[in-house]
C-alpha cells in the first residue's frame, strides 16, 4: 500500500517538529501538531509544561481521536504527536517514524529553544515522564515510543535535521 501520510513521534527535544515541518513544506501536506495544542492549551490554563497529567483527560481523549480519525480518513497530512506513531500502528497508509536521541543530548536542545517556554533539565525528565503516565492512564499499559510501532526509527543524537528529513523523505516515496 502506498503511504498518503507520515506521522513522527519522539520524546521532549528529539527532532519531531523540526523534521515534521520540514516534509510538511518538502510534499507539500497540511502539518497538525499535537505538541502545539497542548503548550498552548497549558499555557491558557496556567499550567506547568512538565505537569501534562493535570490537563483533564477528556481534552487529551479528544484531541488524540481527532488526530487519528485524521490519520484514518487517509487525508494526506503530517503528524507531529508523541503517541501518533502508536495510534496509527495499524494503519498501513500512514508512515510511522519515531525519533530518538541521547536523553542528554535531547536536555542540551531543550535548554537552548526558546519558543513558548524555557525549561530545564529536570522539566524535560518530567515531561518524558509524564508523557508516559498520561498515556498509561488513557490508553494502554505499555510504552507507546516502542520501535516495534514504527516503519522507521532514527536516531537524531548524531544525524544531522537534513539527513533525519532525506531518510523519512526516502522511506515516504518508496511507496508513492
């Protein structure tokens, strides 16, 4: 079957919305990220960055459904969503990337961004954390970043956001 999208997921500071963004403009899709919606959501709702379990679960429920009912419509589009990649597992037409890197090289790039929040060390530790109870919580009891999820797994720790863009960009076309 042929991919009509790609769906990247990644722990806090892999390289997910870097590379999302960049095929976005490369082929010419619509880019939906999750991530975006919640930052925002926390900041409206003054809530801390690393404390996603205080956001209330139906909002995560029904942002993740419209996200995957997205991906199953097979509308071609990219999603930037940390458990995208888990959701869409059955779903042949959507490619499945996840991005990973060294937790101290993911802490180095999340100190250095500067866009909706500044955080620290510890923050991303939690957020990764949290990431993981959330989802435990809502959906499954098991790790939703597992590679046997995923057509493709890269890790960004010593890849250039180029090469990270050419091998998803690679793996995308195989089956146009």
């Amino acid at each position: 079957m042929k991919y009509s999208s790609i769906t990247i997921s990644g722990p806090v500071a892999s390289g997910t919305s870097t590379a999302a963004k960049t095929l976005a403009v490369k082929f010419n899709l619509a880019y939906l990220s999750a991530g975006d919606f919640f930052r925002k959501y926390m900041i409206d709702h003054n809530i801390p960055l690393p404390e996603k379990v205080q956001i209330p679960d139906e909002v995560d429920r029904k942002i993740d459904k419209e996200l995957t009912d997205l991906a199953a419509s097979q509308k071609p589009v990219i999603i930037d969503s940390l458990y995208h990649g888990y959701f869409t597992r059955n779903m042949p037409h959507v490619l499945k990337v996840l991005l990973t890197a060294d937790e101290d090289v993911r802490i180095k790039r999340a100190l250095l961004r500067i866009h909706t929040h500044k955080e620290t060390a510890e923050d991303v530790k939690r957020r990764d954390q949290t990431h993981d109870i959330k989802f435990r919580k809502l959906y499954a009891d098991e790790g939703f970043l597992d590679p046997k999820f995923f057509d493709l797994v890269i890790d960004t720790t010593a890849t250039s956001k180029e090469q990270v863009v050419v091998a998803i960009a690679k793996k995308f076309q195989e089956n146009i």
